[in-house]
C-alpha cells in the first residue's frame, strides 16, 4: 500500500531529519533560535541560500536520504518544502508515518482511508501480502463481533456503504431489530439510508447483511480451525458420549478411550501395536466419532456465541444442531480447497484434479520398492491395491508397476537420480540402525518425537511403562492360589 518514498521516509525519517540539520549548519552561521525566527518571517535569502547548499550536497554525493524523499514529491510540496517545510521538520518533526492512513491521500484520515479499503482498492495495489497485512490490522482493529450487546442480537451490516466506519447496526439510535414468528432470523430496520431522488426524507431500508469483518474473521477461524469430520461416525458417536454435553470434547475423546480393549500383554513391535489401536478406534463408534475432537470444541465455542441458549435446548436438539453445523464446516473447507486450488493450477473448461492424492499413493509405492524391496504383488497388499485376477499364474501386477515407475519419476524430479538414490541409503541406514535398538528404545524415539521431549526423559517413561506391562503380564499369569 506504501510507494517506494513513504516507506523510504518511514524506515530513515530521523537520518533525512539529521542531513537536513546539518545541510541548515552548512548554509548558514545563524544560531538556531535566529534561523526559526527568519525563517519563519519568510526569509526569502535564507531559504534561497538553503536550496543552493542543497543541490551543491546533492550533486557531491551528500545527503541521499533526503534526496530521495523530496524525488517523490509533488513539485508544489517541494517548493514548499524549500520555503517552510525543511524548518519545521527540525524544530517540530512530524511522527514518521506509522499507519497506512497517514500517507497521501489519506494524511492521517483515517475515516477516509477506511471508506477506500472498504470500497475495494485492489486496482492500486502491487504486492498481495502486503494488501493481506491491510486487511488483517483492519480486522483486527474492528474486532469479532457475532451477537453482541446485552440483548444478544446479531449485529448487520449498514444498507448505507457509505457509512462503513459508522458503528454498525444495533437496538439503539436509527436501527431497530424485527423479528418474525417461529424464526430466529433478525432484520434491522434502519430510518437513516439515503435520499430517494425527487424526495427529500431519508429511506427507511432492511438489512440482512452480516458484518463483512465478522464474515471474514469467521471465514478465517473457521479455515484454521476446521477439519473434515465424518458426519455418519460423528451421528453415531454423539447419542453414546458418556460425559454431560457441557463437558469438552477433549474430555469425551478421553473418557471414551478407556472404553478400548488394554494393549497390555506380550511386548510386540510398535508398529504392531499402533496399527491393532488404529483398528480398535476403526471399529469403535465414540473414539472413532471423536477423531476431530478439536473441531469439535470449536464448533461448540461457535454454538455458544450465536446461541446463548444452546446449553438449555434439548439433548437431542443439541446433537443434531453439532452435527449440521459440522456438515456446513465441510461444504465450507471443500469450497474453500476448491477455490484455492483452482487459482493454483486449474484450467478453466477442464475439470480440476488435485495429483496430490495419487502422487502421495505413487511415492510411497516408489519408497517401498527401492527402500523395502517388495515385490509389486506385497505392495499392492501394502496400499490396499486390488490384485489383477491373473496375478497367480502371471505374478505380475501391472497397476502396482506402473504406481512404482510414476513414483520413481516424481523422486528423481525433485531430488535428481543421484539424490534420490543418495536418499535411499539413508533411509536404509536409518532402518538398520532403528533395528539394532530395543523394542524400549524404538518407543523412547517415537515418543520423543510425538511430544517434543529429550530422548532421556522419553526414555524413562518407556522403561516404566515397559516395567508396568510386564508387572500385569506376571499378575495375569499368576495362579490365584499363590
């Protein structure tokens, strides 16, 4: 939003204050307190005297910083600046630009600058990041409102957009609510829009519009927090959580993971273990309902805002009102997902096709190939790829080959043949040396990575829980009689 000479200003305004010091020190021998008092009574010959030591610095190679600024001035500023302008910029310096409402045009309107952000002045903007930076200090200047006030009424944008900084719709002043029967939804009714043409009283007009910047913060909670759920898991995980509804769902995620069968007994592989507790949630309504716990919690932070009733309505009416607002979460994250990646790379009369998704599938084929040494018919059972129906007398899987060729391309496009195959040693490497530790060892390592802990600490809990699995096998082992 800055040209390059206000941001000039801004990041070295105290150094152009400093050279025009010393150029005032240089033109003349008359003491400070004199130099203002001339200065200000015009002093034609003083500030003539001025602009010639100027450009004689200016063509020495001195004074850069001020050079510059006054290089983006409008002729009229830059004589006044040689008449006035450089004096009171010494004795009374004006606050280096801070907001973007202080540059031109705006000079310090912030009214002004806020009605032209909120019109769309995208046409004169270069740079999306730092167009995005506006916006966002303007968001959060404005703040979240959503329902608000002690009626809790949801606040709507003014039909005037002229008026955009006015506060907006409330139950006070020139705006009153209209409700309608067995309807939630609230109109306001604003007595001050414009002037119809011929009439001389104002319009009397209806606004549904939410706040563009509750919309926006809206839209921007909900992208960083939202997550696809399931909708027919999270149906059937609802009516089972055994906690009040008021309670988290973090804590329902909690309670319903000790529902899970013990995974105590023969130390095995992790890999073993994880994959029998990923099934075990597979299988099991509440814990697997609850995957997105955190989304969850989120959605219920919303429901409370909107609906300060929510924790009164009845039980079922509360379930399924989490579960559309979860549905609406997903339209929204695939609409979003849509838009994005269309801007991306989609072509317009085509349809849209992430490679993501195959790209991943075709990778990890590569990765198990050149890394593991499966066959193609074990990668297939590995990646859940149907097997063709002549695989046992042909051993061939052709879906599984050419998944592996694709993968090896992508490798070898990103990291070059040699880095690929220099990449494939260390992660062999790294599997041997994962082999040569103990089963308590491989589980420290995974632990430390999972929370972010020194290994030693991880270590420790590994060793206990090692030493708890092995107290309960004895005791499960145990004859009663002992």
């Amino acid at each position: 939003m800055e040209t390059h000479q206000q941001s000039l200003l801004k990041a070295a305004y105290r150094q152009i204050v400093r050279e025009i010091e010393e150029l005032a020190e240089s033109a003349t021998e008359v003491p400070r307190s004199k130099l203002v008092e001339q200065a200000l009574g015009r002093d034609d010959e003083l500030c003539d005297q001025f602009r010639r030591r100027f450009e004689q610095g200016k063509s020495a190679g001195k004074f850069p910083l001020l050079s510059g600024y006054l290089a983006g001035l409008p002729d009229e500023e830059n004589e006044e600046f040689f008449r006035t302008g450089w004096l009171q910029m010494i004795t009374s310096p004006p606050r280096p630009p801070q907001e973007p409402w202080d540059y031109s045009p705006y000079n310090g309107n912030q009214d002004f600058y806020r009605e032209e952000l909120y019109d769309g002045v995208a046409c004169a903007v270069t740079d999306l990041r730092s167009f995005a930076q506006e916006w966002l200090k303007e968001l959060e200047r404005v703040g979240y409102y959503g329902v608000s006030g002690p009626s809790r009424l949801p606040l709507k944008q003014r039909v005037d957009s002229s008026a955009i900084t006015r506060p907006a719709a409330a139950s006070y002043g020139d705006a009153y609510p209209v409700f309608f029967e067995n309807s939630r939804q609230v109109l306001w009714l604003q007595l001050d829009g414009k002037r119809p043409v011929g009439r001389e009283y104002r319009e009397v007009r209806v606004s549904d519009e939410p706040l563009r910047t509750d919309k926006a913060i809206l839209a921007a909670l909900t992208a960083l927090e939202g997550r696809p759920i399931d909708i027919g898991r999270l149906r059937k995980a609802l009516p089972e959580l055994k906690l009040p509804l008021e309670r988290s769902m973090w804590d329902q995620w909690g309670e319903a993971l000790k529902d899970l069968p013990d995974l105590f007994g023969e130390p095995g592989e992790f890999k073993d273990r994880f994959k029998q507790r990923a099934k075990q949630l597979e299988e099991s309504n509440v814990p697997g309902g609850l995957q997105s716990h955190q989304v969850l919690d989120y959605v219920l932070l919303l429901l409370r805002h909107y609906r300060p009733e929510f924790d009164d309505l009845p039980h079922q009416e509360k379930l399924e009102l989490i579960v559309q607002v979860c549905a609406r979460v997903n339209e929204f994250l695939e609409a979003l997902r849509r838009f994005e990646s269309f801007l991306e790379y989609g072509i317009p009369g085509r349809p849209r096709k992430s490679a993501a998704k195959d790209a991943d599938r075709d990778v990890k084929a590569a990765v198990l190939r050149d890394v593991d040494g499966l066959t193609y018919r074990e990668i297939g059972e590995e990646l859940g790829v149907p097997p063709p129906e002549d695989i046992d007398y042909m051993g061939d899987h052709p879906t599984v080959r050419q998944m592996v060729k694709r993968g090896q391309r992508l490798l070898k496009r990103a990291l070059g043949k040699e880095g690929w195959q220099s990449h494939i040693g260390t992660m062999k490497a790294e599997a041997m040396r994962r082999h040569t530790l103990s089963q308590v060892e491989r589980d420290a390592e995974d632990t430390a990575e999972l929370l972010g802990i020194p290994y030693e600490e991880a270590l420790q809990r590994a060793q206990e829980e090692q030493a708890r699995i092995e107290e309960r096998r004895k005791s499960k082992n145990r004859p009663e009689d002992d």
